[in-house]
C-alpha cells in the first residue's frame, strides 16, 4: 500500500509551524520524545516506546562454524522486520528501501563500532563459536525509527545472557540456566543514534522528528555515537549540503542526548535486575496490570483524591436512611399496577380496549347466532318443501346471507326491489370494500 501524500495545506501549515520554532506535539527544536524502555520474561528481549513510535528487540544464540577468515571470532546478525502492523505502508515479506537502510545503518552502528568483543564468544577455535542474532521488530511507526532501533538492540544485548558452556577433550556441552549462571556478553560501550531533520534546506533542524515532519523535511543526518564522545558512525540523506559549522553543532547535540540515554538505559538495566534477584514481578508479568502490552493507550489521567473518605462518610450519615421494607405494588384498577410513588405503568389492556373487544366479541357470537338459527330454518324448509334455495356468499367475508324465492301464490305487498336483487346489491357493496 501506497503512502497517502499529504495535502498542500497540511504541508504548508507544517513548514510554517518549523520557521516559528514551534511543534505539533509542543515540544521545543532539540527535545525527544518521551522514552520509556521496558524488559521482557527472558534475558534479551526489550521494548523501546519513543513517543508513539514502539520497538521490541529479541536477541538469541546459537553454535556456529566460524568464518574461515576470522575463526576466532563469533558473529553478529542482524534483522529488521517492518510488519505491516507498525503502519499500513510496510508490506510483509518483501524487503523495502526503508527496511535495507536501516538494517546497512544499524550493522554500522553496532558491529562495525566494535562495542561487542567477538572473541569472547569463541567456543573451540575453528570449529564453534556463538552466533548472536538481534531481531528487531517494529510495532507501531510514528517517525524515527533509527534512534527507536539502536535503543532497543543495544540494550537487548546489555540485558542478553548467553548460556554457560563446559568443554571436555573434543565434546562441547551447553549447561541449561538451571545447572550453571548464564553469562553476559562482553561490551565496551554503547553507542546510540541520533537523528536530525533538516528543512528548507539546511535553515531549520529538528531533534527526533516525528512522522508527519520527516515526510516534508528535505534531509536527513544520524550520528552515531557513545557517552566517551566518539563518534561511531554517521550517514546524510536526502541530498542536502551541509557546512561543516551544521556538522559540529549537531555532534555537540548528540554527545548530550547520548548521556541522557546511556544514563536511562543503565538505570533500566538496573531496576530489571534487582527486580529478578528481589523475586518480584519482572517482565511480561509486570507488564500486564500497566498495560504495557498495548501500542497506543490512553494516558491516565490524574484526579484528586484527598479527603475523599471523610467527604463520603458526610454524604452518607446526611443521606436518608433507606426503608427496609419494600411496599408491594398497588393494583387499584384491573389492568393498571403502580410502581413506585406517583408513577403509574399499565399492563396489559387499557379499559377503553377492553370495552371495545368484550362489543367485538358480543357482536360476533351474535351474528354467529343468527348464521346458526337461518341455516336450521332453511334445512327444516328443505325437508318439507323440497324447494331450490339460492344461496350468496363470500369467500372473503365470514357472513353468510340466504334467500329463499318467492312463493308464485301470494303477491308481493310492495313494489321495491325483490330480496334477490337487494342480496346482490350487497354482495357488491361487500366485494367494493
């Protein structure tokens, strides 16, 4: 999926926010964002929260046949995944410009530095060593993600134990945690990137830029380097010039920010391990009743708490006390029950309703009547005079009408319409409705 542009006015509105020296989430030009480093179950397993932007590091081991040029050292690997969990531009399971980039810029930052002595991790010289491999998942992208990375790798390897291993003539045994005290890896130092964005070419720079500014800024600087002021690594992008002056004001920046998070990684570090050695909850455990878990949780909101006893114990001693007895529901008129005081609620019919069905129903079983006794009149005319009764009905109406014809001896009394013709008039009357 492709990234949305952004639009003309979002652009327009960003870069005048910058040449103000102001921010969208109200920091100042060289501030970070808030970091917070948590640690997993087990020894190697870190996660980075810079802002919204959410890293996890995952450091493993294994034994290896060394390089045949250099058989007495171990070997470093590293990966990068960018899942398309982190933000739906990532594609799964292709490499990206993105991914490359920042896999080529962390091995320079961590392996080329020299910060791990890769001869301590040699078992038999020639035949095995340990291979350590650091996987670092992205899990939500807001900007930034160099810095996010190199954070949480290095402090995976700081916190990372290696199994213990014995050997015995040509046999190489690997002792399980319980048997033997994993151990540490061997680093020197820590070196840590830095990123700087650069705008309306090289007149305004950005400290830690978060993902709507590195979509319109026009460069891109990290350093990499350690609290000794050594500068292990450092890549320019984007096609900018930068004056040797810009160089330097950036490294005096870094060497600043590198101090502040040696110094919270150490202390992170720390905290994780008295916590272990106490018993205590570390670790996914630790995690779960804060929340840490999620990607993006709401921050929580500080309320007032003082007094708030006393203030309840007020509320309820001014309260009236309640009945301990519940009234049971009047019903005054059939139909109607009462819940409550001054509240009426009807069940079931209304006695308006009830009068009209109890008509209804009289209605019916009298018409019905008068069907049942027309019919015996007319079988009893029937059997005596064995005469041709025509009979209209209504497939659609529940009344049945019956005319008997005339007797040809006596005249008819008047000169309206005949029976016949007024039952047909009504049957069309009834079939027009």
């Amino acid at each position: 999926m492709k990234d949305a542009p952004l639009a003309n006015c979002e652009r327009d509105f960003l870069l005048k926010a910058i040449e103000e020296k102001k921010r969208l989430d109200g920091r100042q030009t060289y501030d970070y964002r808030k970091m917070k480093i948590t640690f997993g179950t087990d020894y190697g397993c870190c996660f980075v929260e810079l802002g919204k932007t959410r890293v996890m590091a995952q450091v493993s081991c294994e034994l290896v046949a060394p390089k045949e040029s250099r058989p007495n050292e171990g070997i470093m690997f590293f990966n990068i995944e960018l899942s398309p969990m982190a933000s739906p531009t990532f594609e799964q399971g292709r490499q990206s410009e993105l991914s490359v980039k920042l896999n080529r810029q962390l091995e320079r930052c961590l392996r080329n530095s020299k910060c791990i002595d890769t001869e301590s991790l040699c078992v038999v010289s020639g035949e095995k060593v340990w291979q350590i491999r650091v996987d670092v998942h992205m899990l939500n992208h807001d900007g930034n993600l160099m810095d996010a990375a190199s954070i949480a790798a290095i402090t995976a390897l700081c916190h990372f134990r290696r199994p213990d291993v014995g050997i015995q003539g040509d046999e190489v045994t690997v002792y399980s945690p319980e048997e033997r005290d994993p151990i540490p890896l061997s680093i020197y130092h820590m070196p840590i990137s830095v990123s700087f964005s650069f705008f309306q070419q090289g007149t305004y720079l950005l400290v830690d830029p978060c993902e709507r500014e590195e979509r319109v800024m026009d460069g891109l600087l990290m350093i990499a380097m350690n609290k000794h002021r050594e500068i292990c690594s450092i890549q320019s992008s984007g096609g900018i010039m930068l004056l040797k002056e810009q160089v330097m004001r950036c490294s005096k920046i870094a060497s600043v920010k590198v101090s502040e998070i040696t110094e919270l990684i150490s202390k992170a570090l720390e905290n994780d391990k008295k916590a272990r050695k106490a018993g205590g909850r570390c670790g996914f455990a630790e995690s779960m009743p804060q929340e840490r878990i999620t990607a993006l949780k709401m921050d929580e909101t500080p309320v007032e708490m003082t007094e708030v006893t006393d203030r309840a114990n007020d509320i309820v001693q001014k309260a009236e006390a309640p009945s301990q007895t519940v009234p049971s529901p009047v019903v005054p008129v059939p139909g109607v029950g009462q819940v409550g005081q001054g509240l009426q609620n009807t069940w079931g019919l209304d006695e308006e309703e009830e009068d009209e069905e109890e008509e209804n129903d009289n209605s019916g079983e009298e018409q019905e009547v008068k069907v049942t006794k027309m019919e015996v009149e007319q079988h009893e005319k029937e059997d005596s005079k064995q005469e041709d009764v025509v009979e209209i009905s209504d497939s659609e109406e529940e009344e049945v009408v019956i005319l008997h014809p005339e007797t040809p001896d006596k005249a008819p009394k008047h000169t309206g319409p005949s029976s016949h013709q007024k039952g047909a008039a009504a049957s069309k009357k009834r079939q027009k409705k």
